[in-house]
C-alpha cells in the first residue's frame, strides 16, 4: 500500500507561486469579490494603508471595490509585482509562511509607469477545501517606520 | 507495465520558467535569431507598438534585430523583468497558457535606469521537438487602453 | 535496491529561489554575518561598486556591515528584487550557474521608491554540508560599461 505523502517542496512552491500570481491579477483587475475569496473566512489583513488589520471576506473585497472605482475614475492601472519570494517548509499545523518584495506601479494614460511603493508582504497560507488562501497577510512599506 | 505520465505542474512551471528567462535574456542582448527560435516556426506576437500581430520567425527576428541596432546606436540597455506569473494547467491539446507581468528597464550609460513600460503578457506555450515555444503572445501595456 | 537519484530539475528550482530569496533579504536587513554564510568560505563576490573582487566570510561580511550601517545612518532602505532567472542544469562536478536580473530599490522615510540600479547577476553555486553557497558571484550595472 502507498502512504500518503506531503506534497515534495518544489510542488509546493510552484502551487503559492500560482496562487500569489493569480490573487495579484484579479486585485489588479479589480475582481473583488475573487480577490477576497482568496483569504479564508475571517482572513486578516494588516495593510500599511489602513489603521487597524482588516477581517473577514465582506470588508476584504468592500476596501479593495472602493480602491478600484476611485482609481479607474483617475485612469490608472496599479500592478501588484511579487518577487524574491521564500516559502518555508509548512508548520506542524500545515500551514505556511511566504515572504516576498511586492513593488506596487501605477500607471495612467500616457503617462510612464510609476514605482509608486516599495512593500514587504507575509503571509501565513493555508489549504481549505483544497485550495490555498490567505489566513493573515502582514504588509509593510519601505517609506514608512 | 508503467503508463507514460504528464510531467507534474511542478516541473511544468521549473521548465516554464526557464524558458521564458532564456528568452527574455536573448531578447536583450540582441540575439535576434535565437530569440526568434524561442517562438514556432509561424509563431504569431502581438506587441502594442506593432499596428498588426508579427508572425513567424523571419519577421521576429528581424523586429528584434533592427531595434537593438537602434538602442545600441543610442547606448541604452533594455531589460524585460517577468514576475507575477501565473501557469495555467495544460489545456487538452498540450498547449500551455500563461500570464505574467514585464517591466521594461531601459538604462543609458551613467544615468539611473528607468522604468519605461508596465506590460501584461499572455502567452500560450507548445513543445516542440521536446523544446518549448511561443505559438502565441499577446502583450498590452498600462499606458494604452 | 534503490539508487540514489540526483534531485530533479524543479526541486533544484525551487531550492534555488529560497536560497536567493532568503539571502537577499538577509542582505537588505543588515544581516551581515548570515548574509555571508551563504557564501563558501573563500567565497568570490565581483561587484559593480569594487576594483577588485571581494573574497571570503569575513570581507564579505566587513563590506555589508559598513554600507548597512550608512544607508541606517541616512533613513534609506535597500531591496534587492530577483527576476527573471535561469537556472542551468547542473555542471558534471555538481555546481550549479544562474544567470538573474536585479533591481535595486532605494527608498527613504515619507518619499517614493527609487529604481537605482538595473543589474545582471551571474552565481555559481555549490552545495556544502546539505546547503546552497554562493562560490562565485558576477554582478554588472546597465548604466556601466
């Protein structure tokens, strides 16, 4: 008989780095109720923007609407970069920790590209239902202490 | 007897990656025909500076060749920076489609590099004689609607 | 009996990406010990900014503490974002070459992030006690001849 196995490391990298890729295009395309779908229920996250930490799918997706429309009334397109990404070897509970750079560039209509921020984004990851979410996501800005 | 398997994602986004390195790498040292050769044989590519797509090898390459003359001639480095890249699981005919985000970095001699343009390229990736290539790209910039 | 197998291509990929991604942010954090332990001990770093390529832990480290400790006097964070790499496969003594593009970000309290340097990073890397180590490092700048 075959034992069950944990997914070896590299599958495991290459299923965050598909989940990251996808969450940052339907943020940046201002999909919101998809995007807050990728957190879990009560998912929590702590933007650099916001005072206190965000919970929960409604206000996930009601913050990233409100982002969305504001922008696109400007004309402008921001893209969510995520790079030199680490992902740890899961935790004795399963779930995950990745830290990556996240650049944010805003662009508007004929105009060049901005590097508007310059971020540190940790996250701690979970399976649920057999897909990979957010559980809380820890975001930091370079310009700020 | 043992059934011949398709690789699993994990390799499939390893070899995605390298592939599209390499090419990104030849694309910006100005190695015209062996970027071209990354492409099939009437691989089609859809930039937004062309009026219409480019299609096959002859044309990509001479593309390529003419605007790295010009950029050599002003002393200026381009760099296509992909991240963000989101590997779709192969479609039935082997086809492989995959989003991503490309910074252009354009730099001249003793000046700061700059960040020229914010794109989104959709590929779909075929292998042929056990290499991959583009079949099609599709590449839109943010500062375009 | 088994035979023991090299590992495959993804998980070389995907061990690779931790190895820079960890070191990189050990890098921008200051870490100047940790930051050349990823080194081997005689260790080749070629940067941009020396005449001569600096060799071994304790210069290594000497160089990062020293600019660390600038840039904490001046306010300014660094990032180094890794993009766009290509791992070969391994050489027949074991070692493996990366060929990378890196932006270096610089950003200061309460202004925007600064693209500062567009550079092509060349590693060969080598596995010692069961971890990945920087033997050699080639680093060029875009603005540079």
């Amino acid at each position: 008989m075959l034992e069950s196995v944990s997914p070896p490391y590299a599958s495991l990298c290459a299923d965050v780095q598909r989940f990251h890729a996808r969450q940052m295009h339907l943020l940046d395309s201002g999909d919101a109720e998809a995007w807050a779908a990728t957190f879990t229920e009560d998912g929590l996250f702590a933007p650099p923007s916001a005072p206190e930490p965000i919970r929960g799918r409604a206000a996930l997706a009601a913050g990233v609407r409100a982002a969305h429309e504001e922008l696109a009334a400007e004309g402008e397109t921001r893209r969510h970069l995520l790079t030199t990404t680490a992902v740890a070897d899961p935790e004795p509970d399963g779930s995950v920790r990745v830290r990556s750079y996240v650049q944010v560039v805003a662009t508007r209509r004929a105009e060049a590209p901005r590097l508007l921020l310059m971020c540190v984004c940790e996250d701690v990851l979970v399976v649920e239902d057999g897909e990979w979410k957010v559980r809380e996501r820890y975001v930091s800005r370079d310009d700020r202490p």
